[in-house]
C-alpha cells in the first residue's frame, strides 16, 4: 500500500509540475442526445402502411459524451478531444438504431469505446507561419468536419498557415486519414434492410483512422479586406476513386478547384461559388460502372451557386440557387461519401447526395427570425436533375429520377436552464413514386445539450 501511495505522489506531483509550466489551459465539455424519428412508409425491406413518429422501429439515437482541452508552452500549443457514446438504454425502448459506428447495436453493448478525436500539437516553423499536426477538424470546402450528426468527423492532417501577406492568409495542406467512410450498416433484424442513415457517410468504430485514399493535398488563398472575402483552393487526390468504386483495378486520381468570394451590395450579403472537379483517365472506369452517364471515363464536372441574404425588420430572409454539370465526380465532401456540401442550396437529407451530385439544379429559399429567446427558421429546397430516367448519375450512381426532390423544414432553438435545445420537424417529397414511398414522409430529429 504504501509503494502505491508513494507512486500516486509521484504521479500527482509530476502532473502539478507539467500543468504549472503550461499556460492557457482551457478545458471544455459536452452532453448531448442526438434523437431522430421518421415515417417513411417503406425502409429497405420492411413495408407497412401504418409507418407512426416516435415508434422506436423508425427511430435512431444516443447520447455522446465530449470532453477537450487546449493550452500551449511558449510557442508550442494543443489541443485534444475525447468522445464516448452510449445508448443509455434508450435501445429497445425508445430507439431501435444508432447514428454512429462507434455505438453499434448488436455488435457492442450499447456503450462505444471511448476514443480520442483530436490530438494536435501546433508550432511555428517559419517566420509568420505555423504547423497544426495529429488529429484534427477541418474546414476546406471539399474536405471537412461535418456536425450534423451525433459525432463529427476528423482527420489525421498537416496545415500550414501562412499570414506574411497583409490581408492574405496562405495554407498549405496534406490529408494522410480520417475516421468517416461512405458505408451504412444494418441495426436490427426487426428492420432487417434498415440503415442507420449514413453516420457522417459512415463513421467507423471512433478511433479507426483509416488511409485518406491514397493521400490529399490543397493549396489555399484566403483574401479578406473589408467587406469583400475570396478564397481560392486547389486540390489533388491520390486513388481517389477506389473507395467508391472497389472493383476499379486502375488508379484514377482526381484533382479539383473551388472558388467563393462574399461582398455586400446594398442591404444584402451576396457569395458566388464556382467549382470544378476531374479526375486522372482510365480505361476501365466505364466499364468497372456499367453505367449510362455519357463520358464516365473522363467528364469533369463544374458547378455554380449564388446565395444572397438580407433583414427585413426582424426577419432574415435568405435564397440561393446552384447548377452542377453532367460530370462524374459530385462537388461535396470527399472524406464522407460525399454526403455533405459547402454550395448554399443544400437542406437537411436534401445534401450532398442530392444538390451536389452530377446533372443537378437546385433552390433553397428560407425565412429566420427570433421570438424572445426562441430562434424560428422556415426553409424549402427543391432539388431536380437533367439525366433521363434509370440514368446513373456519376460515380454515386443514384438514378435521375430519384434525385428529383421537395424538403421543407422548421428548426426551432431554445435555451433551458444549462441545455441548448434544438427541433428540426422536415417533410420530403421525391418526385418518383417508389423513391417517395421509401423515403418521402415526416421527420423529426431532437437534439439536446449541455456545455461547460
């Protein structure tokens, strides 16, 4: 007893030492439940007529635990975060799925590991500029962390930032792995066929980093002045398409530009956005897809938005349009199956998957105001696709008619006590009537959480 007493001294006089010489540290927390329901009257192989909200078989949900700290010691900063999710019991009874591979039901006990998401180190390497490195977010218009879901995604990564040039600010970057796929997994045999919708394109069991393809690089100019702001980023994807496409023998790297820039003109606030993505030929694309898209085996794909929003009394008022080319590739998030996208017009599950996807045009309008301490939004996206019907559209291969699509969504944000609260009650409408009877219908997702 007493060698163990002396070795805890030890410990705790060794961690005061530690702590005194750091400066800044911040330590931070979260709680929160992540909570969705849907009636969607036909999911995978399961068909009922009488498909009901809050029926634990259409429900998915858990409760994640987050706890981060920062500091720095002298020049030398970082950072960490660690996740822990749990069903809380709320499988079985309340729910029926999860929302991350980290907490899988049936294959775990309903409580996921604990697992570290971030863990950088940040340092100076030249004069002006200086190093993140480890596991990191970030925030690149075709690599990055999505929030929606119960638990972000992250990146094994490199960025240098750079700010010698006055009003510039130049980054530099190479993405070795990150921790979101692009599969779904089944959650229960009573829903034999359901999916646990995406999980961030696929989360993987939380500290599973694998290979980001075989490697991303991108180059970055971000100008800001006033009230004008234009970015400029250049990307280059090694073996890009494999994890798309698995049976492809050949390695096809794809190589993209995106282009924003944000300036006030009047009362408004205006962005544009111009993006064109491509990828390295190879003779067996096209035959690997066995699709009908016209130039699979090398059609770039370009895409335009343009988004304005302004106040009107009380309310913001908000529209935006975008247009992407009969290409192969979609203009979204690469690290997660392309589920979400930086062009303006995307909704809720009207995303990636949809408005950015190749022969799609889409408009988002949507209406915001606060009543006391309650935040309202009222928002529609219409999303519609120039391909024929049965054509699969770029390497996702989500056939024409099934990306024609109507959602319409209220999100309400209130603070109770401690705890942020937040409802998003949705309804979809899909232009094909067995694409409307799997996925058109009611949803409601609740989110509730506490900080420190």
């Amino acid at each position: 007893m007493k060698k163990i007493l002396v070795s805890v001294a030890a410990a705790t006089m060794a961690l005061s030492t530690t702590a005194s010489a750091l400066e800044d540290i911040k330590v931070s927390g979260q709680a929160k439940l992540w909570y969705e329901t849907q009636n969607a009257e036909k999911r995978g192989s399961v068909t009922s007529s009488d498909r009901s909200l809050f029926d634990k078989d259409d429900a998915a949900g858990e409760v994640v635990f987050k706890l981060g700290m920062t500091g720095k010691q002298g020049d030398v900063g970082f950072g960490a975060t660690v996740y822990q999710g749990s069903t809380m019991g709320l499988d079985g009874n309340v729910v029926s799925a999860v929302r991350t591979n980290a907490n899988e039901l049936g294959g775990k006990s309903g409580n996921g590991d604990m697992f570290v998401g971030e863990l950088y180190i940040t340092a100076p390497v030249a004069p002006d500029t200086v190093l993140k490195f480890g596991k990191q977010e970030l925030d690149t218009p075709l690599a990055f962390t999505e929030r929606w879901n119960a638990m972000p995604n992250t990146f094994n990564a490199a960025v240098a930032i750079n700010s010698s040039i006055e009003n510039v600010t130049l980054i530099a970057a190479y993405i070795g792995q990150g921790n979101a796929g692009s599969t779904s997994f089944t959650v229960s045999a009573a829903n034999a066929g359901t999916t646990s919708k995406y999980v961030n394109g696929g989360f993987q069991a939380g500290d599973t980093f694998t290979n980001y393809y075989g490697g991303a690089y991108a180059l970055a100019a971000l100008y800001k002045q006033d009230a004008l702001t234009a970015n400029v980023w250049a990307y280059y994807i090694n073996d890009a398409i494999k994890s798309t496409v698995p049976a492809l023998t050949d390695k096809v790297d794809a190589y993209a530009l995106w282009l924003d820039a944000a300036t006030k003109m009047g009362d408004a606030n205006v962005k544009g956005y111009l993006a064109y993505m491509d990828h390295t030929a190879s003779s067996k694309l096209a035959d690997t897809l066995a699709k009908t898209v016209d130039g699979v085996n090398g059609d770039a794909t370009f895409a335009a938005a343009l988004s304005a929003d302004m106040k009107v009394s009380d309310i913001t008022l908000f529209g935006a349009a975008s247009y992407v080319s009969e290409g192969d590739l979609p203009v979204a998030n690469t690290a997660t199956g392309y589920k979400k996208t930086m062009l303006p017009t995307q909704g809720i599950y009207t995303d990636g998957l949809y408005v950015a996807q190749p022969g799609s045009t889409a408009v988002k309008v949507s209406a915001a105001t606060k009543l006391g301490d309650t935040a309202l939004s009222l928002n529609a996206v219409h999303n519609m696709n120039s391909g024929e019907k049965g054509q699969k559209m770029g390497i996702v291969g989500t056939n024409a008619e099934a990306l024609e699509t109507t959602e319409v969504y209220a999100t309400v944000k209130q603070k109770l006590g401690a705890f942020d609260l937040m409802g998003i009650v949705m309804h979809r409408m899909m232009d094909d009537d067995a694409t409307d009877d799997a996925q058109g219908g009611q949803y409601v997702r609740v989110v509730a959480s506490v900080n420190f």
